[in-house]
C-alpha cells in the first residue's frame, strides 16, 4: 500500500483559451510535464465524492467556512476494475491552507471497507493512522456516494521547487446517478469547451514570474469547487422543475435556500 500526505495552498483560476495558451508559451521555460503528461499528454481522474443524506459536507463547504473536509475516492482508470489500484482520500482545508490524506487499495478492497470497515494488509503505522482518521469521519457522518467527477489533467511541476505544482483540467464532468468507478465516464460538463481549471498548489508564495504572466493575461484567481458546482447545478435543475408549481419564489432543497435564483446555505 502506498500513502501521500501534505499540505499546501491551492489557487484557482478559470481560463479561456487565449489566457492558457499565452501562459503555455513560458511553462516549458520554468517546469517540467508529470511523467504522464510528456508532449502534451494529458491524464483522467475519475473520482466519487461521499456525503451525508441531505449533503452536509458539499453545503458546509460551499458557506466558506474557516475548517472543512471531504472524503473521496479517487481511480486513474475508467472504468475501474476490482482489482485496479484507487485511492480513499480525506481532503482538509483550514484557513486556507489544504491538507490531504490517502491510503491506496483495490477498488474491490474500497467496496470492503465502505460496507463493514474491513481493512487490506497494512505494514506501515503511518497507513494505520490514516486508517483510523478515516474510521473517525465515517463515524461521524452516515456518508453514502453522492457525486461522480471526473476531468482530463494536464500537471507541471515546478524546474526549481519540485513542491510548486500547476495543473489545467478539462472535460470536468459529472452526474448523480450511476455512482461507481466501475462505469465510464460519462455526465454533463461544468465548465465549457473553450475553458481550462487552473490550479495552482504552493507550500509557499507564488513565483514572480508566474505572477507576472498572470497580471500580463488578466488571469484572476476565482473561487471554484467542482463538487461545489455540480452540487449547485444540481440544486438549479430541481428548483427549476419544482418552480412551475411553486409561485412563492422560495423553495428549500436538502437544506439549501433558493431565494431570486441565488443559492443559501442554511442548517438543518
């Protein structure tokens, strides 16, 4: 088994082509492709996000606060195969700065622990305190899959600070059915065609040259959860179809208010 562990600022921005191909003029000049990504390659990431019944995690999160988490779990492959390797992930963000945890198993080994917390053969006490973590949070919260995302990636890393990593996603899809890494990837787009998700993830500042090439672009960090958006899409859609007969102009949705077509969050 294999574990990743950091923590680290993530920045987004979204791109329409004319910004991201003026910045990848100079990316090759200050960072190197993944070793997946050489020649323009790209890689998918196919993901299931698991939340409460009436979606406390995605409506927490979307309110901003100081501290939130995520559970998800993560496959490079699609569909998945019970025997192909994925990732159970714990994602934190508090006060800004991102923190991730993740053990590796086989998809077949996820489907064992979600159902009664079995676990794989561990030999290492780093893996057995992320286990437990992971025991603790699906103590807490009743979680059942809820969302499917997936995206085509793009990832460079830093030529002078391997810790400094810059990613463009596209293709981010998602549906809320059909809620296995065993199926294709297939749903609705979240962003458009002539689009790409940047991030940028930091353990310290931004380099200069970066920061210059982004002012040069009128490149603008923005505030972006994939989740956050299929979640908000997915709210849209049901007050759409329950607005027709619903003349109040307020409906709640698993304890979200839609008040003048702007989404509230609010405790349930």
């Amino acid at each position: 088994m294999a574990i990743n562990t950091f923590a680290r600022k993530e920045i987004k921005f979204l791109l329409n082509m004319d910004q991201y191909h003026g910045l990848m003029e100079v990316i090759n000049e200050y960072m190197n492709p993944d070793k997946y990504c050489i020649g323009g390659k790209e890689y998918g990431i196919y993901n299931i996000y698991y939340d409460t019944p009436d979606d406390y995690l995605i409506r927490e999160s979307l309110s901003k606060p100081y501290y939130k988490e995520k559970i998800r779990l993560r496959s490079y492959y699609s569909p998945a195969a019970p025997d192909d390797m994925v990732f159970l992930e714990i994602k934190k963000k508090i006060g800004g700065i991102v923190t991730k945890r993740r053990v590796q198993m086989t998809l077949a080994e996820s489907d064992a622990y979600f159902r009664d917390r079995s676990k794989p053969e561990m030999n290492k006490y780093i893996t057995e305190q992320v286990f437990r973590e992971l025991d603790v949070f699906l103590n807490n919260y009743p979680i059942a899959p809820k969302q499917y995302i997936s995206y085509q990636r793009e990832a460079f890393f830093g030529k002078y600070d391997s810790d400094f990593r810059l990613t463009f996603d596209r293709k981010i899809t998602e549906r809320r059915y059909d809620l296995g890494l065993n199926y294709e990837s297939y749903g609705n787009y979240i962003i458009g065609a002539d689009q790409r998700l940047m991030e940028v993830k930091v353990s310290n500042a931004i380099p200069d040259w970066l920061v210059n090439k982004l002012s040069e672009l009128e490149i603008y960090k923005t505030s972006f959860s994939k989740y956050g958006r299929a979640y908000q899409n997915f709210v849209k859609s049901q007050v759409e179809s329950a607005g027709r007969s619903n003349s109040s102009g307020r409906i709640y949705i698993s304890g979200i208010s839609m008040v003048n077509n702007s989404i509230m969050n609010r405790s349930v």
